[in-house]
C-alpha cells in the first residue's frame, strides 16, 4: 500500500458517500444517471467476487463491501425509492453499446481464461467507460448541480491516483499490470474535459456546469 | 502467463 493508492481509495469512497448521500439527503436523484450507478454495480460485484474466495486484509474486505453496500443503495434510492425524481428522459445512453463490447474484449484480452479473471478483466474495461452514461446526461440537460460536479471530481481524481499507485508500483515494486493501466488511462482521459471545466467553473464560483 | 497472483487492489 502507498500514499497514492490509500488517497486513491478514500477520494473512491468520498465520491460513493458524497452521492448516496445527495440522493438521501435531498430525497431526489435529478440530474443522475441511474444507468451509470448500475454499471458500477455491475463493476463492483463482478471485480469483488474473489470476497468468497480469498482474504487479502481486512482493510481490502471491508472496503469491498462498502462499495457494494453503497452501490446497491445508490442503485435502490434512484430505481425504487426516488423513482419519481429518476429523470429518465435524459438517461437515455445506450449502455449495451458499452457492456457488450466489453464482455467481448474481456473474453479476448485477459492475463487468465478462467471465471473469476474473465470477470475481473470485464470489470476493469466497464469500470473505465462506466461514466459515460452521467457524462451523456449532464451533456443533455446542459447543466450539473455543484454536489453532482464534486462527486465526478473524487471519481475521476481516485483514478489519477491509481495511475500514480502504479507508477510507484513499478518503479518500487517492478509491479504493473497492463490491462488496469490501459483502461485507467483511458477512464482517467474521459474525465479531462469535465476535470477542465470543473476546475474554470469553480472558480468562477457559477454553480453549474455547461458543458460543451 | 501471470501466476495465480491475487489482485491486491480494490
């Protein structure tokens, strides 16, 4: 573990908590895109099977099952509880578009052909385009609310941070694992021009983003 | 071919 990778993790789980508790707090998941929140559903419970199969520590056991925990009751506040303020008309990105082909990239680039990898290479590629429906909403209705915009800060910042976990881990480590890195990039660059705008709009102090 | 190593990140 380094400095990186730990700062990493806590901005993840700043972000998870921040937008649970938007949604809790202001009983309203307007401007959210409930098709993301169920990717990183997705992404969590196919990356974190190894729970049943093996330990790591406890810090990684627990922190598996806060984002589990807090990704299904983002997912049951926006479809069941606050259904009524699920702003489907603009939640309107094809996610089969996305999921497919993954599954299929997962199935042909992998370090093992066995389940469990197969599943955690398939999270790692949904992870990295797993934005994009939230990306695509906020592009529709032009605007983001200020909490929304801190939430997709922490969640585009942990993995900038993860970029240079790995960094660090090869340079100390001479560990690298090239399928994480790649779709890390990838995933990190998709939030540069909200990061751009995130950073102008702040400190313009407006509070909404208008994104291009 | 990596081993069976576990990955040890979240």
């Amino acid at each position: 573990m380094n400095i990186f990778r730990l700062t990493g993790d806590l901005s993840h789980l700043a972000a998870i908590i921040i937008l649970l508790l938007k949604i809790w707090k202001t009983r309203s998941c307007a401007g959210i895109s409930g098709k993301s929140q169920v990717l990183f559903a997705l992404v969590f419970t196919t990356r974190y099977l190894d729970l049943l199969t093996s330990f790591i520590s406890l810090y990684n056991t627990t922190m598996k099952i806060i984002y589990i925990g807090c990704a299904y009751a983002t997912v049951y506040l926006i479809y069941m509880k606050f259904k009524a303020t699920y702003d489907g008309n603009h939640d309107t990105f094809r996610v089969e578009f996305l999921v497919v082909p993954v599954g299929g990239l997962a199935f042909l680039v992998n370090h093992d052909f066995s389940p469990l990898e197969i599943l955690w290479t398939f999270s790692i590629y949904l992870e990295s385009v797993a934005i994009l429906p939230q990306l695509f909403m906020i592009s529709k209705t032009g605007e983001a609310e200020t909490i929304t915009t801190h939430y997709l800060f922490f969640l585009g910042l942990y993995r900038a941070l993860y970029l240079i976990n790995w960094i660090w881990r090869f340079y100390f480590e001479g560990f690298f694992d090239m399928i994480a890195i790649v779709a890390g990039v990838v995933q990190t660059i998709l939030y540069c021009d909200f990061f751009y705008l995130y950073v102008t709009k702040g400190e313009s102090g407006s509070n909404k983003i208008n994104p291009a | 071919e990596r081993s069976e190593e576990r990955h040890d990140e979240l």
